[in-house]
C-alpha cells in the first residue's frame, strides 16, 4: 500500500511519539463533519423519540434535530444546552430519573433547617426517582451518548449504560462516540484534560463491549473509528470510536418453527448468546431469535425461513437452546410438528437463548 506524503509524516510522527513515551496532542475541538454524518447516519430516523446525553456540539444536536423531524421527539440532557425545539434535563449525565421541578417544588414548600428535614429530602426524591421517573421505562427508539462515559468512573458508566438500557423500548438503538485506548492506562496517567473535558475513564478498545453486554446489550459493533489518535499518552494511543447496540434480547424462548440460514462470507458466525450458524445451513432459532436476526443489525447477513403453519405463541413449546439443531425442513412444511422436537429445556434465568 502506498501513502501520500502527509500519510507518511502522521504515521512517522505516531511511532516516534510510540517509541518516545511522548505525549502528542492531536484533539480537535470540534467534531469532524465525516464523524457528525457517521452519527446522524446511524442514529437516528424521522419522527422517532431520541435522547442525546452529554457535552455535544450545537451543530450535531442540529443535525439530529433535522432527521428526527416534526413528528419526533429529542430529549437533550446537558444543562449547558438550550433550544426551543427540544426538551432539556437539567439533572447529571445520564440520569433519566430526577426530576428538577419536583426539588424545585419541594424546596419552596419545605425548609430544610435540619438534618431530618434533609433526610426527608433524600427520601422523597428517591421515590419519586423509583416511581416516577422523568423518562418512563421503554418509552425511547434511540439513546446517544457523546463521550459521556469517559467523564465519569467506571462504575459511573455502568450506570449511565444500564439506565439507557431501561428507558429504551424492545429494538431500541443506543449509539455512543467514546475515546478508548490500544493499551492500558495508568492510574498515573488519568484524568486526562481535553477540550476543558475532564476524562476519567478511558477504557480499552475491547472492554467497552464489555461494558454494554452486562448492561444487557446486544449486537455491539463498531461503525466509525478514528484514523489518527485523539491523543498520545505515553505511547498508548487514545481515538474516538461509534459504538451502537441494541435492546432486545431478553425473554422466554418459545419454538414456532422457525430457521435462519446465514449467507456468509464467513464459514460461520457466532451471537453474542453463543448460538452458532454455519454458512448456509438452516439452523432452528426460538421466536425471539427469529426477530432479533431478521432485524438490525443481522437482516442483511441472514435469510429467515418461516414455518408453512406457525404455531401460536400461547401454544408454542419452550426452545430447547441447549442443542443447536439444524431446523428439519419437513417441520418448516408442516409434515412434523416442533412438539415432536422440543427439548423444553430453555430456562430463561440462564441466558442461553
């Protein structure tokens, strides 16, 4: 492969800084118009309900303004931000649960004069936290994080993810721009200041998929990665990445006939609950897995073979996901009935299927 000459003096410059332990700053204020296009491509579609959390640029909370169009809705939780056309929560990153107007409301009707009266405080914010939440659970197509998750702790992010995680609906979307790292950091070398940005956490390039598994994400995968480093710090390189996933996959298992057979390139491929589909063989999936591969972000890898005579829900048999079994097409026929192959041996708690 061939470089131009600016290629070659970046490449020269990053392996010198590598080689060094030297501290290389390439941070862009802004976001670049390639990365505000990967984002809005991705997240988001007209009239949808959409959250964006975090310190964004004005003219990205614009753009997805425009997608989402008239018959959307767009929630901005950063209260350096203000618009007319979208509603604004005031509270911390990633907390979709206080409500500002009821401290509001409970201030001016009660004097905290004491350590009771604040007590008191504390607990009725938590059940109005618990009870009524400012987003309700399930009520949202798509949540963006920008670079949220590296300005707090670990355990911070874990929160941030998981309450995403509640107030999507089942297929929702959560994409995340997030600087990661190739090596790993030390305690020495955090927090970081960028872009007046105080970074905490910057986790490595495979963890953050850890991270949103135990969430309870699915179908992670990366659709936009930096060419250059964000930063050099002590010869690790930090870049920006576009993180999506999905909610969804929670649930019984239930067999009402149908398959999936994968396409390929690969000989085979693997999800993230361990089934396995060889290239163009019809593999027997239980309903919920017939939805979630005939969907974003598996539809276009995968062809979905439905049952001649599916059965109804309320009637269907547990899937035995214990046993990849390649589907019988006399059962995709109607000649035999998935009662004569179920295993009944899928337990919901253990997340096989």
């Amino acid at each position: 492969m061939s470089f131009s000459p600016l290629e070659r003096l970046e490449r020269t410059a990053l392996s010198i800084a590598s080689k060094n332990g030297a501290v290389l700053d390439l941070t862009n204020s802004s976001l670049s118009i390639d990365l505000q296009l990967s984002i809005t491509e991705h997240l988001t579609v007209n009239g949808s309900d959409i959250v964006v959390v975090g310190p964004s640029d004005p003219s990205l909370i614009q753009r997805i303004s425009e997608s989402v169009g008239s018959q959307g809705r767009m929630i901005v939780n950063d209260p350096n931000y203000s618009a007319e056309n979208c509603k604004i929560l005031s509270s911390g990153y990633g907390d979709f649960r206080t409500k500002a107007e009821f401290i509001t409301n409970y201030l001016i009707a009660n004097t905290l004069s004491d350590v009771a009266a604040y007590q008191q405080l504390e607990q009725a914010l938590s059940e109005q936290r618990l009870k009524d939440p400012v987003i309700q659970n399930d009520t949202i197509d798509s949540v963006f994080l920008g670079d949220t998750l590296n300005l707090g702790l670990k355990d911070t992010s874990q929160e941030i993810l998981s309450e995403a995680f509640r107030v999507l609906r089942r297929g929702g979307k959560l994409l995340l721009t997030i600087v990661l790292t190739d090596e790993e950091l030390t305690h020495n070398e955090l927090p970081l200041t960028t872009n007046n940005h105080h970074i905490q956490f910057i986790p490595q390039e495979k963890e953050i998929f850890k991270l949103l598994e135990t969430a309870g994400f699915y179908g992670m995968s990366i659709v936009w990665r930096e060419t250059l480093p964000y930063k050099v710090v002590a010869g690790r390189e930090l870049r920006r990445f576009v993180i999506e996933a999905y909610k969804g996959k929670q649930g019984v298992c239930l067999d009402q006939g149908h398959a999936v057979i994968y396409k390929g390139p690969w000989s085979e491929v693997v999800d993230d609950d361990g089934h396995r589909f060889p290239r163009g063989e019809r593999m027997a999936v239980c309903a919920k897995t017939y939805e979630i591969m005939t969907k974003a972000p598996y539809s276009e890898h995968f062809i979905g073979v439905l049952p001649y005579l599916e059965i109804p829900l309320d009637q269907a048999p547990l899937f035995d996901c214990n046993t990849p079994l390649v589907r019988d097409p006399a059962v995709t026929k109607g000649i035999k009935s998935v009662f004569d192959t179920a295993g009944g041996s899928c337990d919901p708690s253990t997340g096989c299927c």
